[in-house]
C-alpha cells in the first residue's frame, strides 16, 4: 500500500518548522538613555497676553485689516524676542569651521589655545556665549601682563609681594606725572627756581626802600628774605643736592 504524502494543513505541527532561536540580549530594551528635554519656561500672564496680541495682529494682517497699537507692539516684540532667539542658538552651535573662518585660525591652533588656556574650542561646534566669557576672565586674569605697560621686562613673570610692590610703585608715579601734568604739583627744582625769583623781587624792593626810607626799613626786607630763604633751603635743600 503506497504511503501518502503529507501536505498542507495534514502535516504535524511537530515537524513543520524549527524555531528560530533569539539572539541574546534581543528581546530587552536598549539601555542607552534618551537625552532629557530641557524644560521649556512657563509663560507667565504677561507673556500669555502678548502672545495673544501678536496673533490677532498676525490674523488681522492676513485678513488684510490694520492691527491695534497693543497688537502691533506685541506682534513686534514677539518678532524681536525670535531673532534673539535664533541667534541664540545659532551662537551656541557655530560649526567649527564657521568660527575657523571668522578667526583666522587653523583647527589645530584652536585645539592648541583651548589646551593651553582653558578655551572652550574643542568639537565639532563651539558656543560663541562660552568662548568670549571664557576670553575676557582670561584678560581679566592676566590684565597686568598685557597692559600699555607690556615693555616693562619687570612687570612679566608670577604674581608675587615683590612684584605686587613694584606695580604699586609705578602707578603712585604714574599719578604723581599727571598731578604735574594737571598743575597740582611742582617739581622740586621748579619750585626753588620760582622762589629764588621772589625772593630776587624782595631784594629789589628792600634796595628801593632803602634808598627812600633809609637803612632800617631795608634791613627789616632784608632780613625776611634771609629768613625765607632759610626756610625754602631746609624744605627743599641747597641747589647743590640732588633732588
């Protein structure tokens, strides 16, 4: 008796197929963490109003109708408050080619600054807002090191108290030139000039009071001017000093 063939819906569950085995880890979910959202601010009762002056008068320029002032304005500040937006975010992401163009540098010199001053150059895009903060606390930092005063081999080198002295010095010279600059000072050299031409005018005067009035008048002139000049001396020195 001829054996029949097993087809269709006749042949045994058993022997139809072979499951497939799962490969490991298949049936779990990936672990790998969505990047959380960041939270979007709430917009306060103010904000709520302007957004719904901004799209009336949006509305009613469609409808071809001229907008209320409030509408307007709101509308206009809405405007204003997307481009800042958007430029925002466009100085967050500058692609690094963008801001190797902008800044003259090569890739590899930006990597560089950004290993030796602590700049935040490195990756595929750099955040304008980090890098000019990150910049001026770095001018801010090495303010001394990079002043007018830059020619001044003294003024190089790590902070110390002998150093910190030093510039200390320099800047009560520095106000000590403008006050001369200004007139609020004179010179020592100046000042004993100027008062030996007084006391020359004095000398004068006493010889014409001697002359008219007689000796003792003069000797009365004379004898200031001695005692003026006296006093000049002791507060500025002889000429001969050095000042």
């Amino acid at each position: 008796m001829a054996r029949k063939k097993l087809v269709g819906s006749d042949v045994p569950s058993t022997t139809t197929r072979k499951k497939a085995k799962k490969k490991p880890g298949a049936s779990k979910k990936s672990s790998r963490k969505k990047p959380a959202k960041k939270p979007s601010k709430k917009a306060g009762p103010v904000q709520k109003i302007d957004a719904r002056l901004a799209r009336s008068a949006l509305e009613k320029q469609q409808r071809g109708e001229t907008p209320t002032v409030r509408e307007a304005e709101a509308l206009r500040r809405m405007r204003k408050q997307q481009d800042e937006d958007e430029r925002d975010a466009l100085y967050a992401s500058m692609p690094k080619g963008d801001y190797c163009r902008l800044s003259g540098r090569q890739p590899k010199v930006l990597n560089e600054q950004a290993d030796r001053y602590g700049l935040p150059l490195r990756g595929r895009t750099v955040d304008l807002g980090k890098v000019l903060t990150a910049v001026h606390d770095l001018l801010a930092k090495n303010r001394h090191r990079i002043s007018s005063d830059e020619e001044d081999e003294m003024l190089r080198g790590p902070d110390s108290d002998g150093l910190e002295r030093y510039r200390h010095a320099k800047a009560e010279m520095a106000e000590l030139d403008l006050a001369v600059r200004r007139g609020e000072t004179m010179e020592v050299g100046v000042a004993r000039l100027a008062l030996a031409s007084i006391f020359e005018t004095l000398r004068q005067a006493g010889e014409q009071l001697r002359r008219e009035f007689g000796p003792a008048a003069a000797a009365l002139i004379a004898e200031a001017v001695v005692d003026a000049a006296n006093q000049a001396r002791e507060t500025f020195g002889d000429d001969g000093e050095d000042e």
